[in-house]
C-alpha cells in the first residue's frame, strides 16, 4: 500500500496549493475555511483560506443546513472540485444539530468554543454577524481555536 505524499506548491497567483502523491496519481488539495455565525432565524457565511488576510464571499442566508451546501457548491465552482472545505460555527444556540445535519453530507464541521478563538468577543469595538463570521473563518484557518467536545452515542 502506498502511503501518500504531501507538496506545497504556489500556483500562478500566489495562493498556496497542496498537491498529494499516493502512488503515481497526483491530487491538488486545497483547503478553505467557511466561517458561520449562525442564529436560530439566519446565518452569515464567509470563506477564507490559510493565507488570506480577509475573508470574501460573504453571503447571509435563512438558517438551513441546505443553504451552507449551496453555498459550497458556490466556493466549489470557484476553488475547484477538488476543493477541502472545513465550516465552523461558535458553540450555542444550534447545539450539535447543524454539525450533525453537515456532517450526514461528508462536510467537515468543527463547533468551536467562543473563549479560545482568535480575536475574543471582549476586544471587539461593534459586534456584528460578518465580524463574528470572519473571526470564526479566521480562527480554522490559524487553527487558533479549541473545539468542543462532540458527544458520541455512547457518551
């Protein structure tokens, strides 16, 4: 069995690509992370990846798991098929219904625990749904964050 080779390449417009070898097949891997500030009656949505300073692509929808799917289809036409999407959201009022609902879709979901992300909600000037879902973007792509504990069945 042949295990997997990772690359770091920078492509022609100065983002960071990722290539895996397993074999000789060749996969490009890029990662982009989708912060949500989600509310019980809406969501705000962004994306960013490891080396942008600021988020793009943000979009605020009605709350629904179908509507953060759409909204990877979107990034997908932009980013490519082949594109790793991690989403994230504060831990609160959802609870582990959207994680679960993403998760059933093969979409890799991290709640994240509100005290440990990047910029603290405390040294925030005006709190709004697109800060708080770019700090949340910006947290999973520094991995500067702590996630909550997701209880199995058996816990």
């Amino acid at each position: 069995m042949d295990l997997p080779v990772y690359y770091e390449l920078k492509t022609n417009n100065g983002n960071r690509d990722y290539r895996i070898q397993i074999g000789g097949h060749y996969m490009n891997y890029n990662t982009v992370y989708v912060g949500m500030d989600v509310h019980k009656e809406s969501f705000t949505l962004c994306s960013c990846k490891y080396e942008d300073e600021k988020a793009s692509h943000y979009q605020r929808t009605p709350a629904s798991y179908k509507n953060v799917l759409r909204y990877l289809a979107f990034l997908r036409t932009i980013y490519g098929e082949d594109t790793r999407f991690v989403c994230g959201y504060e831990a609160g009022c959802l609870g582990y219904s959207l994680y679960h609902q993403l998760e059933n879709f093969n979409v890799e979901c991290v709640i994240l625990a509100p005290t440990t992300m990047l910029e603290q909600r405390s040294k925030r000037r005006i709190k709004t749904d697109k800060r708080d879902a770019e700090i949340i973007a910006r947290s999973l792509a520094q991995h500067n964050y702590s996630p909550v504990h997701i209880p199995t069945e058996t816990d």
